[in-house]
C-alpha cells in the first residue's frame, strides 16, 4: 500500500498540561483516517480478511526533507490506523522493518503487510 504525501508524526509534545491527557492536532487525525480509508480499500481489493495471526511489516518512509525524525513515532501513526483494519490490534506485529529515504519530489510512505 502507498499512503501519498508528508508524514505526520504522533510525538510526546502533544501532551496537555501536567500529563493529563493528550491533544492530537487535526492534521494527524486527517492522516491516520487517510491510511486507515486507504487500507480498507486495498483489503477489499484483495479480498483480504482482518488479520488475527501475527503479522510481519516493512515501511519505508519517503521523507520530503532531511530533517530529524524518530522512525518509532512515524511509525505509531501508521501502526494505530491500522488497527481494526488490517490486523485486530497493533500488538500482532512480531516482526518490523522501518526505512527511512528521501524523496522530495514525492514524499510517501510505502507498507507492506504480510502473515509472520
């Protein structure tokens, strides 16, 4: 799956006040809802099944600049709107592999998603 454009990361400044809960700006909510719309219609597309089983990922992250950037909290964006989706929660992921390159003509980030 190829989720197209810049990547939002979910970081600990979203953090309220004194820890008490967390705020995420609307632009990271409109991420996620992008992966999530774009996973549901590749799982359609190949007539694929919530996965139950583990599960073994590779993302790469097309970076539109060289900035600093965490692969961990990239990746939580993505790991979260997958949930519910492709596999039933996050937590089936036995095996990862996080890229991370650079494209600035056209930032994306490509997932692969398999059965472990």
């Amino acid at each position: 799956m190829i989720v197209p454009g810049k990547q939002r990361s979910k970081s600990n400044h979203y953090r309220r006040g004194r820890g008490r809960g967390f705020f995420i700006p609307k632009e990271i909510t409109a991420y996620e809802e992008m992966i999530r719309n774009l996973a549901a219609k590749e799982m359609k597309r190949t007539k694929q099944n919530v996965f139950y089983n583990p599960v073994k990922m590779v993302v790469v992250f097309y970076l539109p600049d060289k900035r600093r950037r965490d692969l961990d909290n990239l990746f939580k964006t993505v790991s979260d709107a997958l949930n519910k989706i492709v596999y039933h929660d996050d937590s089936q992921i036995r095996e990862l592999h996080l890229y991370r390159d650079y494209d600035i003509i056209n930032p994306r980030t490509e997932i692969l998603v398999e059965m472990y």
